[in-house]
C-alpha cells in the first residue's frame, strides 16, 4: 500500500485549487458579479427553510443521524423515485444519504473500481470526477462531447471499450454543456454496458433542470437497474446548496459497496436538513413546473444577452449554466480570458478548458451560471457589452 502513495499523491496534486475556488475568490476581491460557481443568489422555498427551522429546534438531527441517512428521508427518495420516473428502490436497503453528490461520486468510485479499471466519462468532465478516478486508482477515459450539439458519439463510445474498462460515469442533464441525453442515446448506452458487463454511475443532479425535453434514467431501461449507480441532490432542484444532501439510489449490493466506503468519508452529515429535504421532496408537481419555467427565463434573458455583447451561445437544453466561445473577440484561450474578464467588465465566469482532457477541444469556450436574480443577469449583460466597445 506504502508504495502506491507516492503515485497517487503525484495524481492528486495536478488537481490543487478547484477552478471554482480560484474564480470565486477572483470575484470577491474585484467586487465582480459571479456567474461563475454554479450556486443561487436566492433561497429556495420559504416552507423548506421553516422545515429546518422546526428540525432544529425539535432535536431532531442535531445528533449523529442514522448512517445511511434518516428514515423519513430515504422513504421520500423512494417515492421521489417511484413518482417521477416509475423505479422502485426500498428505502431500507436501495437509498442512500451521502454529503451532496460529490460525496456520493466519491463513494462510489472508491466503492467500485480497483487500481488499473479504466473509467469512460463524458469530457468536458466536473473536475471533481478526474480527482475521484485517481483516488481509486483508476484511468479516466475521455468521450469527448463536441460543439455546437455536444452529443456523444456512440460508436466512437463503443470504440473506447477495453478489456479494462470497468465503468460508464454519466452525467445527464450535463454541466457544464447543457447536454440532456435523449431516450435513445440512452438505450443504445444501456446495450453497451449490457454486451460489456459494465456498471454506470449516472450523475443526475440536474434532473429537475431539463429546459428542453425530459429527463431519462438509465436505470429504468431493462437490464441497467442492477448495474446501476443512480446520483442526485437536493442543492440545484430546491436552491439551497449549502444544505449538502445528496443520495444514491441503486439495488442492495450496489448500495452496501457504496455505503462501505461512504462511512468513511464523511460518516453522516446535514441531519436537521435531511427532515427538510424529506419535506421538498414531496413538493406539488406546481413546485417543479414552476422552477423549469423560471429557469428557462433566465436562461433566455442571459442568452439573449451574451449575444448581444459579441459572444456565439450553445443554447443549453439543461442545467442553469451556457456554454459559450470567445472568438467572435479574436480571443483563443479561455482561461487567460476569464482572469482577465473581471478587471475588463466587472464578471466572473469559468473556463471549460480546465474540465477538458483534450485541451484544443474545450480552448475557447467558456461558461456562464444563470441561476441568478433578473437584475443581476441584466446588469452583468450590461457590464459584458463592454467587450464590444
């Protein structure tokens, strides 16, 4: 064991500071609008708030909750999952309460790769996917997702399949391209990992947040239940990040694997906004209508905006980011654009360059959050129009 850590401390240390850190911090010391770290500058709804008001102050979770997450919680993922999409999961033995989704990803890398398996993602990947890859030894495998559609080339998938290949990581709908994958792309991935006995971790915590279409599960195609690790989290649905509650859904022996390696990550965590979360998760359909319509107007109003400042827009079918290029301005690396766009305008934003394998793939784009207040979103358009004087 001694003698893999030098190897993986040299792995974990081409990561350092996420970007998110970095341009954050950026924002705060220029007074910038951030549209970079994908978080809402409001609270989500007043109801769920009070709920963890009322968990407070009734003791409830303000000691150790149960580790694999409280009752009421996991019966309330259970039925989030049975209404929505029709996939049953026992809320004793299929659910899973972990830190937000990055703990649950984390968790289920470790869980189920071993030192050499090889590990298929869609590039641009969330950073924190390559740093969970190497922890567990593993070789990420770059699909690389392509602009203007950012759709995945399934033979060009097929072709990346090795005798190592151990996993399928997906993240649908994705950030930061906006992609949603379709119900056939789906099912034509779902035959692969059947024909290669693989296993699929999908990311969906984006699922409420698909402007175009509908959101697909891949565990609800025949075949793909057992071999697949299904994630998600409260934060981005009902706009209270900070709370960190996320889930695994998955059958029995998936869900203890994971749960092995989550007790020691994290142990438990959130315990008065799980009582919350059970609460949100139970929300009219209303709830969810109306955040999709709202987002969608968001996305338009800084859309319609970034346009108009010079920038060519990839119109995102969902998540609350746009990915966008910069050589309309002449510009070719975005990364050296985003350093320099606070003190140019006032506006922070993030490069995907940095979540590409594939360098020349990603160079000139960069992406925007819209989960902002309107005013805030008119003002940074406002302030990027600059870039055009």
């Amino acid at each position: 064991m001694t003698q893999g850590r030098p190897a993986l401390n040299r792995r974990l240390a081409e990561f350092g500071t996420t970007i998110f850190a970095e341009m954050s911090a950026l924002a705060v010391r220029t007074d910038s609008i951030n549209l970079g770290q994908g978080f809402p500058d409001t609270d989500g709804p007043e109801e769920i708030r009070e709920a963890a008001v009322r968990a407070l102050r009734e003791g409830k979770g303000n000691q150790y909750p149960p580790g694999p997450g409280i009752p009421e919680l996991r019966s309330a993922i259970s039925e989030h999952q049975q209404r929505f999409y029709d996939l049953p999961f026992d809320p004793d033995t299929e659910v899973l309460v972990t830190a937000g989704a990055t703990e649950a990803i984390a968790a289920a890398m470790l869980a189920l790769l071993e030192p050499g398996d090889e590990v298929i993602a869609f590039e641009p990947f969330y950073d924190s996917y390559a740093a969970c890859i190497a922890m567990a030894g593993a070789k990420r495998v770059p699909l690389t997702l392509r602009a203007p559609s950012f759709r995945p080339d399934l033979d060009e998938l097929r072709a990346e399949i090795t005798p190592r290949t151990r996993l399928l990581l997906l993240n649908t709908p994705h950030n930061p391209t906006g992609m949603v994958l379709t119900a056939e792309e789906q099912s034509a991935i779902a035959s692969l990992a059947i024909e290669h006995d693989l296993l699929v971790v999908t990311d969906e915590v984006y699922e409420h947040l698909v402007l175009e279409g509908r959101h697909h599960p891949i565990a609800a195609l025949p075949g793909m239940r057992e071999r697949t690790v299904s994630i998600s989290s409260a934060g981005k649905t009902f706009s209270f990040t900070g709370w960190k509650v996320g889930w695994v859904t998955a059958n029995g022996p998936l869900v203890a694997a994971v749960r092995t390696a989550k007790q020691y990550l994290t142990y438990v965590s959130a315990g008065p906004f799980q009582y919350a979360i059970a609460e949100a998760l139970r929300l009219p359909d209303s709830y969810f209508d109306g955040f999709r319509a709202d987002l969608r107007h968001k996305r338009d109003l800084l859309g319609a905006g970034l346009r108009a400042a010079g920038f060519d827009v990839y119109q995102p079918q969902g998540t609350y980011f746009i990915t966008t290029d910069i050589t309309p301005f002449g510009e070719k690396d975005a990364y050296a654009f985003c350093r320099a766009l606070p003190e140019r305008c006032g506006v922070v934003a993030i490069p995907n360059s940095v979540f590409y394998d594939d360098l020349d793939a990603g160079r000139s784009q960069v992406r925007f959050t819209f989960c902002k207040r309107d005013d805030v979103l008119r003002e940074a358009a406002s302030r990027l129009r600059r870039l055009a004087s």
